[in-house]
C-alpha cells in the first residue's frame, strides 16, 4: 500500500538512459537541477528523452505514465522553459504555464539569465512546487540555487557545498 503512494507521486522518472544523461527519478513537489557546461546538449537529450523514450532510455515515466511508445506524455505534461527556443525571459516564460502542466523543465545557460528576475524565479517556483516537480539544467550556480532542493553532475552524483548542499 506504502508503495503504490509513493509511485503515484513520481512526476519523472528516467531508467537507464542510452545517451550520456543521468538516472532521475523526481517526485511531486521536487526539484533537481543538472549542473553542466553543456547546458543546450543536456537539453537536446532530455529533449530526446520525452519525445521518443523507447529510443533512448529503457523507461521513461511523466506523471504516473509510461511515456515509452506513446511520445504525447512527454509534451502534454511538461512545461518547457527555455529562453533560447521562446525568445522571452524564464520569469515571462513561467509565469505562462499551463495548469495541467505537472513537470517544469528549465534549460537555462548563465546568459539567458536576468538575474534582476531570480528572486521572482525563485517565488514563481515555490508556489508551483505544490503540485509540480522541477527539473533544471544550467551552468548558472545561481539559477540553479534560486530553483532546485538539490544538484546532481552528468553522472547523477550530487553537487555539495557549504550553503544549501550545492557548490564549494
């Protein structure tokens, strides 16, 4: 019984992926943030990882369903946030989220960052968390800092530090 609520709570989860990205596994009201200096490629792959799970990860789950073979989940549940592809700022771009959206995925680089907007960021993400999950990829400490509980390298290994488990 124990089991069944805990994986009812699982917004993502990512098994044995077959391009360079890490094993996640995220619950509802969790965030993670990938630290990388290959931020649009580690994007690319998550990319790649919701759009056609049974091609690069064993399995691949977004809010309870098993996204392999059916490449809809993965659009229909995940709110992408990537300053790049909407030309607009991450604030703008979140504050625009759809609410049956129950996975924000942030792609970010430390240049597409207004850092005036991380307290705004941070605020706009805290609400989300009661019914989402966050997952963020970004070489920005900051970004990262404002967004996630925890910070995990290419490897899934966490990122620790002396101020909130992040960076030395």
């Amino acid at each position: 019984m124990i089991e069944e609520e805990i994986s009812n709570s699982i917004m993502l989860d990512i098994v044995q992926p077959s391009i360079t990205f890490p094993e996640i596994k995220l619950e509802k009201g969790n965030s993670l943030g990938l630290y990388t200096s290959e931020t649009e490629l580690m994007t690319s792959y998550f990319f790649k990882l919701i759009s056609e799970p049974e091609k690069y990860a064993k399995e691949v789950k977004i809010n309870g369903f098993l996204a392999n073979g059916m490449n809809w989940v993965g659009r229909s549940f995940t709110h992408i946030v990537v300053p790049q592809i909407w030309k607009d700022s991450i604030y703008n771009i979140l504050k625009n989220k759809p609410k049956r959206r129950h996975l924000i995925f942030i792609g970010a680089k430390k240049c597409d960052i207004n850092y005036d907007e991380l307290s705004d960021i941070s605020t706009i993400i805290s609400y989300y968390r009661k019914d989402c999950s966050i997952l963020v990829i970004s070489d920005s400490f900051e970004l990262l800092q404002a967004t996630t509980d925890r910070v995990v390298n290419m490897l899934g290994e966490p990122i620790i530090s002396g101020s909130k488990d992040y960076f030395k």
